[in-house]
C-alpha cells in the first residue's frame, strides 16, 4: 500500500469522527434542551394551566357579548355563462360588504327597505373534484386549488355560495335574492336566450334527421325484403351484405341526443339552477370555540413570554444598561 493511500484513508477516518463527534454534540444540546424545557413548563404548570382558564373564560365572554350570526351555503348551476363568469360576478358583492355598502347589497338582492337579513359575509367557491371522477369531494374555500392540476380538478356543472348573515330567518330571502342579483344582469340573460334558442333549431333539426332516417329505414327494408324473393321459383340469394342496423343505430343516437337537450331545456332553463338549497344551521357559527382558537393560544403565548422575561430578567437588564 502506498503512502498517498494510507493518508485517504486517515483522512476518512478523521472526517467520520468528527462528524460522529458533531452528530454527537447536536443530540447532546437537544437532549438538554428538551429536559430544560420539561423542567420549565412542569414547575410553571400552575401559570400555563391560568393562561388557559382565562383563555376560555375570555372567549365565552366574547361569546355573550358579540352579537349571534349564522353560516350556511347553498350550491348551484350556472347555465347561461361559465362557473368563472358567475363566480365573480357574486364575489363583487362581497366587495360591497367588505366596505360595509349593505344598502347597495341589499338592493343587488332586491330586499326591501323594511328587510335587512344582516348579510355579513357572500361568497362564491369552487367545488374540487378529486381523481376527476365527476364526484363533487370539497369546496376551495381557501381558493389554494392548482387550476393547471389535472388530477384534483374544478367542477365546471356547479359552484358553491356561502353566507353569513345573522337574522337566522332570512335564508328564503337571500336564496331569492341570488337567483334575482343573477337574473338581473343583462348579459347573462341575453346569452341564456341565445342558449334556449339554439336548444330549439337544434331540435328542429333533430327531429328532421330522425324522420329521414326512419324514412330510409322503410325503404331499405322493402329494398332488402325483395332481395330476397326468389325468382321463378328459384333459391333465395343475398347479393350484398346488408346494413340495416346501422341505421338503427343512427336513429338512436339521435335519439339520445335529443333527449339530453330536452333535459337541459326543461331542467336548466334559468340563468341559474339550484342543485342544493341552504341547510338552515342548528347553532350559530360565532361560538365559544369561534373565539378560543385565537385567543387561547395567544393567553398561552403570553404567559410563556412573561414567565422566560422573568426568568431572565437579569440578563434583560445587562442588555439595557449596554446598549
């Protein structure tokens, strides 16, 4: 063995030691810190376990003194326009809302001057459909969904809008008021006309195609029928192959075809269609636990802040009078 290959080899050893050594002193320190920590929160249980209580006490006091509303959704069809179109077009009244225009909201919803469902919150969501098997899975109320994925995948036949509103009472109004602020648009009406109108030549047509095939059906019929015949008394001979059935075929598919438009024309004639209307909630949605998800932890942060300043406060004052 040559001495440039026993040097390679001292210096692997030396670099794994030291990397053992290293290795070594990181779960050292986090061994420590761990155990610092346990120690810490063990000997302050007491105060951590008070930042907690008064926690919840405090989010059901912001539960007693806050005013009640109420969350609930409804999911629909956009007919005339794609789900983008609509969906826009109902997150500009959340807009209105943000800036605290419930006047204007409220005329968009054609309520009355009397009527005021105390609409807080209108939205309108995605439905995701995951493995794109046209299975309705959540709704993209976060609106994090990929629009290039094409596994998980936005449904284009229904949306989601969701409300919070706080007279528990006022979701027939709002549901009208939906179907009235989409109706009311000029543009979207106009092409849901467009739309109907061409369902009607379509059927038109359609029903002429099937008349002219059933018409060539019977005369391919009689045609095959006295192919067959014997002549003076002689055998029965096919001089082609025949290809009755594929007009069958046709006929049918014509038929299906028709009776999909029929079902659209007749299902889905509004600009809008409702697929499900609100559930009307149990509870109101600003609850005890509404509020604890954020001020409970912030108690906690707190305490924990307040018990780690005391703790070194000594080291606190050192740094003030330095600098």
């Amino acid at each position: 063995m040559s001495k440039t290959d026993t040097s390679d080899e001292i210096d692997l050893l030396d670099l794994f030691k030291r990397m053992g050594r290293t290795i070594s002193k990181w779960l050292d320190s986090a061994g420590r810190a761990f155990t610092a920590t346990l120690v810490f929160l063990i000997r302050n249980i007491f105060l951590l376990a008070l930042s907690v209580a008064l926690g919840i006490g405090l989010s059901y006091l912001m539960k007693w003194v806050s005013k009640p509303f109420y969350v609930s959704e409804i999911t629909l069809r956009s007919n005339a326009v794609p789900n983008s179109e609509m969906i826009e077009h109902f997150n500009k009244l959340n807009k209105l809302l943000e800036e605290k225009d419930f006047t204007q909201v409220n005329n968009a919803l054609s309520f009355t001057a009397g009527e005021d469902p105390g609409l807080i919150d209108l939205e309108a969501f995605w439905v995701i459909d995951r493995n794109n098997d046209s299975i309705p899975d959540l709704v993209d109320y976060h609106k994090r969904q990929n629009v290039y994925d094409t596994i998980d995948v936005r449904m284009q036949d229904r949306f989601v809008v969701r409300v919070r509103f706080r007279d528990k009472n006022a979701l027939p109004g709002i549901r009208n008021g939906i179907f009235t602020y989409a109706d009311n648009n000029r543009v979207f009406q106009e092409k849901n006309a467009v739309r109907l109108r061409q369902y009607d030549e379509m059927l038109v047509r359609l029903n002429y195609d099937i008349r002219q095939l059933d018409s060539l059906q019977k005369v391919k019929y009689f045609e095959e029928t006295r192919n067959r015949i014997p002549e003076n008394g002689g055998q029965m001979i096919f001089l082609q192959e025949q290809r009755t059935q594929l007009v069958y075929d046709n006929i049918h598919s014509l038929f299906r075809e028709k009776q999909t438009i029929e079902m659209e024309k007749s299902l889905y004639s509004g600009v809008l269609t409702l697929i499900s209307d609100f559930y009307t909630p149990g509870k109101r949605f600003n609850g005890g636990f509404y509020y604890g998800i954020y001020i409970i932890p912030a108690a906690l942060t707190l305490m924990l802040a307040y018990l780690i300043m005391i703790r070194n406060r000594k080291k606190i004052r050192e740094v003030f009078r330095k600098y």
